[in-house]
C-alpha cells in the first residue's frame, strides 16, 4: 500500500494486536428472514446512526445498517421471492443499491429510487441467477462515497442448489468467512471525517489504516482446514493485492458473479473497488498455533491463527460449475464506453451524469458487445495513470478480451465489474434480463460522484 503513514500505522497495528481477546475479526451476522414461508424471504433493513470503537478509548461517529458499523449479510435463495423494508432513520437521504443483483429498475436502488429522512422503501424482486457474493450501498447522487465511507456497506449471498452440492465451506463465521475490506484515515480523537483534498478529488479517497469487517489487523482463529473467504473491496477508490505471507498457494473459486468454472491456484488476487472474490485456503497441514498473515501487497491486513485440530476431510473441488458462455456471432449492437479524464472533470464518452438525459437505449434480452477504453492518461502535467474500475447495474457480464488478449482465468466467470487501467481496452458480452433505468459508472467512488456516470434504459 502505497502509505506515507506506514510506520506508525504498521505500529499502531502492533500494540493492536498485543490483546488478542479484543481483537478478534468480528463476523457480520446473517439478517434474520422474517418470512417463514418456502420460496418467500422478507427483511428488515434500518439505516442509522452509530458510534464505534475503531481505536480503543477513542468513540468514532458513524453510519451502519442495523447496527453502528456496516451491514448485516442478506442470504436468499436462487427463486426466492423477496422483500427488504428499508427504513431511513438519517436526516439526510439514502439510496440502497443492491451491487450485482439482476432486479428491475425501478428496485435497483439507484440515485432515483432515493429514500428520504425518515421514510422508507419497500423494494420486492424475485431471485433469478446463480450463487454469488453480492452486497449493497447507497447510491446517492454526489454523497455516495461520504455515505458508504461512513460505514453504509453489507454483504448478500445468494445460494443455489450447485452451491449447496459442492463440497466446499459452509459454516457461516467458522470456516466460511466474509470479509470487508476497507481504508480509513482516522483522526487524532479517532473521527473519519470525509474532508476531500485535491489528491482525493483527483484519485479518489484513499485512508491510511486498512480495516476488515470494521476492525483495525484483527485475528482470525480458524481450524486445520479448509477456509473460504469472501472478499469485497469495500473501498472508495483502493485497489488491494491480496496475497498471504509465506507465499502459500490460495484457489479462486467465485468472482463477482457467481462461481468460476474451475477452482484456479493463484498466489495473489488483485480486486478494484466493489470487485469481490472468493477463495479457498487449505490449512490442513498447519500446526495449532501457526500463523499466516493476510497481505495487500506487503502490507499486513489481518492475521490468521490454527488454533484446533480438524477432522473435516473436506478438499479443494477442481470443477465447480458450468458457465454457458455468451457466443459473440449473437451480439446485435456494439457500443463504445471511452472513461476519460480526472478530478472535477471526469467523464465518460465525454459526458457527466445527468439525471434528465438517458444516455443508451437497449432492448431486453439483446446480446451487446461493449468495448470499455480508459484514455485518462496524457491528460497534461497533473494526470499520471488513472484507473478506472467500470460497474454496470442490473447485470453480470462476461469478459471476452483485455487488450486484444484473452482475460485471466479468474475474469472469465460472471463479473458486475471490471478494473480498466489507463490505456486498456476491456471488451465485455452484455445481456440485459431486466426492464427499465440502471448505471454505468466508475466505482471510484468520488470519480462517481464527480459526474463519471451514466444511464441506460432497457425496453
């Protein structure tokens, strides 16, 4: 991580985690379904106010879902018909954004669906795609990135009967784990205010202090096993690259979208802002009291300890779905998506958001080809190389080339979004099964919020 900071954040890091017993990852619990029904789930999702201990001594001022600090994990069924009562006790607006969730537009939960000061929003969808790590956000208009900053972040699986079968972790907070990852910048008395310099604006918000699941390098006890992780990039505008200390070997399994194909040995995993990843670890050949530390880059993020013997047999499945590839002889309309710019003047196809001007119009179940380019380099002396991560609402779709090339092995599943560095070409296969009016934007958040959006309407 690239840290002015880093000495006294890695020893701030340090004194940390001398008491183990206060430091232990917490687990976000799984959102209770109110509906008892079969193929029915409803949920209760109150949008507060919160004061949190991030540093000890030190009460932090922030906004969580039923709770001080992020979000409880949403987990449905594939075919569920589902409810969620949203109920906004801010004295501001909100939005819900349901971040890789194929639902109508109008319960996209997008900058129109806006849910005011002590109101609320009863959104209803019916689950119709595979097994994945999704989560939700606001979405709202130019306050995005302060809101989702401030602790406005949750996790939603999605289950199906192949991920039911599949030999793989299960056990909720055990061995199967999620994880939020973010970066804050603290304060002297431990607030994060969301104060933008020029850097910010022009990069997006980057903190100092890398937390997971709200907890500044906590400990994870696990078993001498095998352990899914679920990863989310929860941050405004980092990029991490994933990689554990003693170069142990990890197998992807599931991108954005769903599961891979194939489980693909890897040793490190880079994830843009809002990209998820999930990943098997095999520690059955640790001994009790072993440590692995999970890194971005060389930086230390958390630490994981065997503290138990296992039992469990089970193993890393080499085949895990079939994905029915898009064929591209199919594809109807291509389109150009041209991310250019920085700062206050970010853009795509040369355009800011506007809430009166719908930018693309496609037809329902229509297969497009569109060709994403990031030209925000050579942007004159203030520039250097801006990445832009691209997030498509109402879809998951496939990545079919990068510069001309065949995309890595773990880009080839489902994907809501793509990182484009300056100067890449990133071509994707999109198929829109929704009606209505959705997104595209950079998920740097403040390049979003800047104006680096636009709309579609599908009919």
């Amino acid at each position: 991580m690239d840290n002015p900071n880093r000495q006294a954040v890695d020893s701030g890091i340090m004194n940390n985690t001398k008491d183990e017993k206060k430091n232990k990852l917490p687990i976000p619990p799984l959102l209770e379904d109110k509906n008892p029904e079969e193929g029915k789930a409803e949920f209760d999702l109150n949008v507060q106010y919160g004061k949190k201990e991030f540093i000890e001594g030190q009460e932090t001022e922030t906004l969580g879902y039923n709770g001080d600090y992020l979000g409880p994990i949403i987990r449905v069924d594939k075919g569920d018909d589902v409810k969620i009562n949203v109920a906004n006790t801010l004295d501001e607006p909100t939005t819900v954004h349901w971040h890789g969730l194929e639902v109508p537009g109008e319960m996209d939960g997008g900058p129109h669906q806006v849910v005011d000061p002590k109101s609320s929003w009863q959104p209803y969808f019916t689950i119709d795609q595979p097994a994945a790590t999704l989560w939700y956000h606001p979405h709202l208009l130019h306050k995005t990135g302060e809101q989702v900053y401030k602790g406005l972040a949750g996790l939603f699986y999605i289950e199906d009967e192949k991920s039911k079968e599949l030999n793989i972790p299960k056990e909720h907070g055990v061995n199967d784990i999620p994880l939020v990852v973010q970066d804050k910048r603290f304060t002297q008395d431990g607030q994060i205010p969301y104060e933008l310099g020029m850097r910010d604006v022009m990069d997006g918000f980057k903190g100092d202090t890398v937390l997971v699941n709200g907890a500044i390098a906590p400990e994870l006890d696990v078993k001498s096993e095998v352990v899914r992780l679920r990863l989310l990039n929860g941050s405004n505008a980092r990029a991490y690259d994933f990689n554990f200390s003693d170069n142990l070997a990890f197998y992807q399994i599931a991108s954005d979208g769903g599961f891979l194909e194939n489980s693909i040995e890897m040793h490190e995993v880079s994830l843009a802002p809002a990209e998820r990843a999930e990943i098997l670890v095999d520690f059955s050949d640790y001994n009790i009291g072993d440590k692995v530390v999970l890194r971005d880059g060389s930086y230390e993020v958390m630490t994981i300890t065997i503290t138990e013997e296992s039992d469990s047999s089970s193993s890393i499945p080499e085949e895990l779905v079939d994905i029915v590839q898009y064929d591209r002889d199919d594809v109807v309309t291509t389109r150009d998506f041209v991310m250019s710019g920085m700062g206050p003047m970010v853009a795509i196809n040369g355009k800011q958001m506007d809430m009166d001007r719908i930018d693309e119009y496609l037809n329902l179940n229509e297969l497009e080809e569109w060709v994403v380019t990031n030209e925000s380099a050579g942007m004159g002396m203030m520039s250097g190389e801006t990445p832009h991560p691209l997030h498509v609402h109402g879809v998951q779709f496939q990545v079919i080339e990068r510069n001309g090339g065949e995309p890595p092995l773990n880009e080839q599943g489902w994907k809501d979004t793509v990182m484009v560095e300056s100067g890449e070409e990133v071509r994707l296969l999109v198929k829109f099964k929704q009606k209505g009016l959705f997104m595209y934007h950079c998920h740097i958040l403040e390049h979003e919020d800047a104006g680096m959006m636009g709309q579609f309407l599908v009919e």
